[in-house]
C-alpha cells in the first residue's frame, strides 16, 4: 500500500520521537523537531506515513531558474530503512511530486553510502553538500 498524507498533529508521538532519533544520529542538523512540526502545520511541509515509517516533504524552487523540486527533507523507518523506503515508493513520490508542480524528486542525507544505493536505482548525484563551523578555532584544512 502507497504512503498517505498525515496530519502530524495527530501523528506526532511517533513521528516527533523519530526525529529524536535522527537528530541523536545526526545532531548537525540545523532544524528541531518542533521546525517539522511547525512547516507541517503551516502547509510548508508535508508528512507521509506508512504502517513503518514516515517521510516528510518540501516543495524546493532553484532560486535561478525557478525550477521546483520535490524534496524529501527527512525520512525515518523501522529498521532503518530510510533509503529503501524513497526508492520502493518512487512512482507514488514522482505523483505526488507533479502534482505539485514539480520537475524532479530531490533527496539530501547524512547517511553514508545512501548515495551508492540510490544510484543502484537509477537516481543521479547532482551535487554533494559540505560544510565548515566558521565558529571553529582553526581555519580549514589547518
């Protein structure tokens, strides 16, 4: 069965311990549970759940070109099937995404080798993400 659209108000309980526990796994991450929580209720975000995970969405515009991406934000499963669970449900993502507006479906991830298994499914890398903390004492690569 396809993933739904979920009111996170009601979903909450299990949903906000799931970014609790991505968040332990990752604590980098710039958003707290309460900004998805917040981006759900405002219609900024959308959250989609199934029976063992759940995947939270945004509609992301190129700031050049205009161009809209669906985005999967956060996704979180039992098992720690994050990566799987995007590719298994990819027509139902790709829908969703049109009818959106959107041209393509986009995902970031901390998660180390995610790359290599998306690509097995026929994604392609456009780009990967680094960062340095400007707080640090020592400037890169110092």
């Amino acid at each position: 069965m396809n993933p739904v659209m979920a009111d996170i108000k009601k979903e909450w309980d299990w949903v906000g311990s799931g970014i609790k526990e991505i968040h332990a796994q990752f604590p980098w991450l710039e958003y707290r549970p309460e900004d998805v929580y917040a981006a759900c209720v405002n219609g900024t975000a959308i959250l989609y759940k199934t029976e063992e995970f759940f995947t939270v969405f945004t509609v992301e515009v190129h700031p050049l070109t205009q161009k809209k991406s669906f985005l999967c934000w956060l996704a979180w499963g039992e098992n720690d099937k994050r990566g799987s669970l995007i590719a298994d449900y990819v027509d139902f993502f790709a829908y969703e995404g049109k009818r959106f507006g959107c041209e393509r479906i986009s995902v970031k991830t901390p998660i180390d080798g995610l790359d290599k298994f998306l690509v097995s499914q026929g994604w392609r890398v456009d780009m990967r993400d680094f960062s340095f903390n400007l707080a640090d004492d020592t400037a890169a690569g110092e």
